[in-house]
C-alpha cells in the first residue's frame, strides 16, 4: 500500500486537474475570514476531521440497521442525515485544500474523488429507498460505504502521514523512552 501511495504522491499528471480544485476551493472557500472559520482557526482545531464523523458514523449506523429486518424507516432517516452532513464536512475540506502542497493535493484529488462517487452512491441509496427499492438501496450503501472507506483512507494519510493540517510552528512533544517505561505496565 505504501509504493501505491508514494506513486499517487509522485502522479505528476494529477496535477492539471488538483490545481483547478485548487483554485475552485480557493474562490468558494479558501480567502480570508471565511477561509479561517471553515478551517476551525476559531475552533482551534481543523473543523473537517471533526466534522467527517457525523455522516460516516451516519452511514456506519445505516449499514448496521439494513443487516435487520423492519428498520427501514430509520436506515433511511439515517442515510439521509449522514448525506446532508456531508455538504458541511466537505465545505471544509475545501478550505483546508487551498493550503496543501503539491503532492498533498495529489492525494486529497482522489480522496475528493472517492468521497463525490460515495455520496453518488448514498444519494442513488436515497432515491432507490423513497421508489420502496430497499434491497437496491441496501447495496448502494454498501458500495458507497465501501468507496468512502477508500476516502477515508486517504484522508488519514493526508493527515498522519503528510501531516496535512498539522500546525508546524506548534512545538512536537512527544513522549521520551523514559517516560514509556515509567507508565509500562509492569
């Protein structure tokens, strides 16, 4: 996984297309105040991270209840929930886009990729759902579940591994060799 990552990073031809969302997120979210409250400078802490726990745990809930019989009404309430709070999680994430490095934007590209063909598949899941189509509805959020866990994915990559909206003038502590062994479990 981590050579396929590497040459994600290194996509050189990602860039065209990473450089327009850039400039998207830039005129719809990424200028000034605006930009530092969709950020979570208010906040002190990056609001998307935050924000992306309530439609996953949403469609986490979903996939759940459609495993049990006669809880249609509430998976779908449940889908739905989760597929509005997605537009606030990605307004967000836009904001967070316009300040990423080339190859961080490379990555965040398809992780933006993955999460629009999700939330395709959880508004197909709505729709199939309201037609009275629950089986069609079951699967559609199981694949849309399924890409968002790809999205996800990259997004913790952005975050741990590209250290993508982490404050770099904040000081590192982490903790020494004698500090783990004094609270080891003995």
């Amino acid at each position: 996984m981590h050579r396929l990552l590497a040459r994600l990073e290194g996509a050189g031809s990602l860039d065209r297309a990473a450089n327009a969302l850039r400039r998207f997120a830039g005129a719809t979210a990424g200028r000034g105040r605006l930009r530092s409250v969709l950020h979570g400078e208010w906040f002190g802490h990056p609001l998307h991270p935050a924000l992306v726990q309530f439609p996953v745990g949403a469609w986490m809930s979903t996939a759940v209840l459609d495993l049990m019989p006669g809880t249609e009404r509430a998976a779908a309430a449940l889908l739905t929930v989760g597929t509005a709070g997605a537009l606030p999680a990605a307004t967000t994430g836009l904001a967070d886009y316009t300040t990423l490095s080339r190859q961080q934007r490379r990555v965040a590209l398809v992780h933006v990729g993955a999460n629009t063909a999700a939330l395709g598949c959880f508004a197909a899941s709505i729709a199939a759902r309201m037609r009275g189509d629950h089986q069609r509805g079951r699967m559609l959020s199981y694949a849309g579940l399924s890409i968002a866990g790809i999205g996800a994915y990259l997004g913790g990559h952005l975050a741990y591994s590209q250290a993508a909206g982490v404050d770099t003038d904040a000081v590192r502590q982490t903790a020494t060799r004698e500090e783990l062994l004094e609270t080891a479990p003995r």
